[in-house]
C-alpha cells in the first residue's frame, strides 16, 4: 500500500508537469482582456479556514481595490473544488488564475510546475483525528481494518498525519493502509453514521463532531494524553490555507495580481477585527446560527493571518520523507512570491 500511495502521488504530479508542457494543457493564463475589462477566477476548498475568500466575494474586495488602482472593473468568479489535488488540476486549463489550497498541495504545485506561487498565507485552523470509538485513544489503538476518513493522498491532511505516525509510531508510513479518500462534509456523516473509525479534519467539522449528538465522538490524544496526536506535529498558528496566484498573473497582470492581495489583506482585518459581523455573514454557509459561527471564530486554534508560519518546516518534512518527486525547496522564495512575508 506504501509503494501504492506514493506512485499515484508521484504520477499526480509528472501527469501535471507533463500537461504544462503540452501546448493543448495550456492556454492564456491572463486575466486581463486588453479592453479596459478582468476577469478573475478563484478556486477554494469547504470549511471556515476559506472565509477570507468569502468575505472577499461578498464584499467585493478584488473588485474595490481593482477599480481603485485603475479605474477599471473586473468579473471575479469563485468555484468550489473537493481538494487541493483538484485545485492542483484545476491551474493547468489556463482558466484559473487563484486558489486557496492546504500547505502540502501548495508545495507540491510549486515544487511540480504548476505556475503559480504562494500570494498570501490565509488561515490557521484546528487538526483533529476524531475517533467514534472510546476505545481509540491514541495512534497505536488504531486496527490495521479501521478506517480513517481524510481528504486525499498528498492533503494536509494526509501529511499531518504522516508526520503523527513519524512521531507517535516510529514509521510516517504507519496507518496508510487505513486511509479512505472523503471530503470533509461526507467524512463527518461516514464518521458520525459509523462507516470509517476515524476523521482527519478540521474546522468547522471538529466544532461539529463534538456536538454531536447522533454520535459519541471524541480526539485521538497522543499515548501520555496530553495533547491532540495532531497538534503535537502541527500547533495551533502554524499555516493551513495559503492562497496561490498564477505566475502569469503575478508577471503580467501586476494590478490585478496587487488587488488580490489586498482583497486578502483586507479580508482577513475585517475577519479578526468585526468577528461578530463576520458570524452572522459565515453562519448561513456552515447552517449554524450566529452566535454559534461566532464560537467557534473566537477559537484559539482559529486565526486568520497574511504571514506564514511553518511552512518550510513542512516542506523539509516532505522532501526528507519522499513525498516530493523533486528536490525540496531551499528558501521560502521557492514557493511564495516577493511580497509574502514568514515562513
């Protein structure tokens, strides 16, 4: 199952590089029309680690700070994708000039030439591995038969949960055998309805599991139960969402590019400094009403933030762990654009 996962991930990627290189893959990456007119099209992911991105969609971020720096409009159109992979994939029509995506598909990209770079950081979010069974308490309770709902193979997820294994079990490889490809809304129902033993997810689907009452759900703790098996690899303000842009866009397109990334900027200010307001525009997007959203805003583990934080930490991970087909990144540089700060 090993050599399985890791040639399907590897392929992934060649595909990707091959598709770039053929001339039918590609296409005009470039917003701009040449007219005085944009068009922009964004690709995101499910959960409350996007909510920039949907603050920015209902405010009209993009297009404010657009009309402002040249007078012109622009059409922003945003799409919801299954995972980071498919986002990954997304890039090669030539159509899609942003995404937001988790940290390893992002490296991934980058490292695989994909044409884009990390614009921003967006959103650090709570990681749980979540268990049905109170028998579970720890990796090392986990049965070779017993499923583990997470997004993909090369997901945050899926890397977070190497790097528990790395730590808690001794091999990154450990409970690969267990892991079952959901998306995080059908991974919870598979969780809560009993067709998988575990999720790795996030939020809002942890704050969600938690309070379920169709459902004993509880955190998998690392063996002395001191901390979550995956905060223990992965604490809480280090990088989960960043945000991508096409190097086309970058180079091209300079004020368009420039107004994404204030759209970002903006957005997250307004997420961390009316997280009132923010509940009662996100509550209707997760069916939970305001003063729930607003809970769950106001989490330690739930920070919205333009800077990075761990990423190299996780690239290193990777590349010394084979998840990468090429050489790993040698500075912050690699991956994310001149005016990305942290790393």
């Amino acid at each position: 199952m090993k050599k399985r996962i890791m040639l399907i991930a590897l392929a992934a990627i060649t595909a990707m590089g091959m598709c770039f290189a053929m001339t039918g893959c590609g296409g005009d990456n470039s917003a701009g029309k040449g007219d005085g007119t944009a068009e922009l099209t964004i690709v995101q992911q499910y959960g409350m680690a996007y909510a920039p991105f949907q603050v920015m969609e209902q405010q009209n971020l993009i297009e404010e700070a657009y009309k402002e720096a040249t007078g012109n409009d622009v059409t922003v159109n945003y799409t919801v994708l299954a995972s980071g992979a498919s986002i990954n994939e997304s890039f090669t029509s030539g159509k899609v000039q942003v995404g937001a995506m988790g940290v390893p598909p992002a490296i991934t990209g980058v490292m695989g030439g994909a044409g884009y770079k990390i614009c921003s950081n967006m959103s650090a979010q709570p990681h749980k591995l979540m268990t049905n069974d109170g028998a579970v308490k720890s990796l090392k309770d986990i049965k070779s038969n017993d499923k583990i709902a997470l997004v993909n193979i090369g997901s945050m997820q899926h890397i977070l949960l190497a790097m528990a294994c790395g730590e808690q079990l001794g091999d990154t490889h450990a409970l690969d055998n267990n892991i079952n490809p959901y998306a995080h809304p059908d991974g919870m129902t598979a969780l809560i309805n009993g067709n998988v033993k575990c999720q790795l997810t996030t939020s809002p689907y942890t704050f969600k599991e938690e309070a379920s009452e169709d459902a004993d759900i509880s955190e998998v703790m690392t063996a002395d139960g001191s901390k979550g098996a995956i905060e223990s690899v992965w604490p809480e303000g280090n990088s989960f969402i960043v945000a991508v842009a096409s190097e086309d866009l970058h180079d091209n397109d300079p004020d368009l590019y420039n107004a994404v990334v204030k759209g970002i900027a903006d957005a997250v200010d307004y997420l961390n400094g009316n997280k009132e307001e923010a509940a009662e525009m996100l509550c209707e997007n997760e069916d939970v009403d305001a003063e729930t959203m607003l809970s769950w805003l106001e989490d330690p583990a739930c920070s919205y933030s333009t800077e990075l934080t761990g990423v190299m930490d996780m690239a290193k991970f990777m590349s010394e762990n084979k998840f990468l087909e090429v050489e790993g990144p040698a500075d912050i540089s690699d991956l994310a654009f001149d005016n990305v700060k942290g790393n």
